[in-house]
C-alpha cells in the first residue's frame, strides 16, 4: 500500500524558514516525478514545485528564488522529498500537500503570521 505522509509544517513569522518533509512508503520514491503543492483557502489547489526522477526542479513564480525542493540523499531518507522554504510571507499561507503520480498525502499546514 501507497503512503505519503507531509510533516514540518507549523506556524512562523513572516520572513522565517520552514522546511517540510514527505516520505513515502510502498514504493521507491526515486522512480517517481514528485510534486509539492497548496491549497490557500478558497482557492484551487496549486502546484509548487516539481522534482523529476533525474533531479530536475520546476518552481511556480509565486516561490521561485524563496522555495527548494530536494530528495533525500541518505539510505535513511532516500524515500524522502523535502521542500525548504525561505523568506515566507503571509500569502504562502496553506496546507501543503506532496503527489506521486496518483498518490496524495493528507497535508500539512503552514501558517505564517506575525
């Protein structure tokens, strides 16, 4: 059975860093594109960013040059993908999600609030 399970999300002060996690099980992360995604409320949800099987990047203009998506490297985290994000402002506000091909996780929510 497929699982993805985000974790690292919480709240912080505009400016700070966040760094969000989603490990996967059931499945050998490295052969799948991974994408990082969020719902604002009330709105669609919205890519973030994209990390290829051959470790390519896409960011989304909104988080490109504050967001950094990256696998694990480590036999401990190699069914890992993590997704940094500097520089928060309020409207990265969300519940941040993580998909591989079909699979979804449940999300994690990041509040960035003074």
């Amino acid at each position: 059975q497929v699982q993805l399970v985000e974790s690292g999300g919480g709240q912080v002060q505009p400016g700070g860093s966040l760094k969000l996690s989603c490990e996967a099980s059931g499945v050998i992360f490295t052969d799948y594109t991974v994408d990082w995604y969020r719902e604002i409320p009330g709105k669609e949800r919205e890519l973030v960013a994209r990390i290829t099987t051959n470790r390519g990047r896409m960011y989304t203009d909104p988080v490109k040059g504050r967001f950094t998506i990256f696998r694990g490297n480590t036999d401990r985290t190699k069914n890992v993908v993590y997704l940094e994000m500097n520089n928060l402002k309020p409207e990265d506000t969300a519940v941040y999600y993580c998909k591989a091909a079909t699979y979804w996780g449940k999300g994690t929510l990041v509040t960035v609030s003074s």
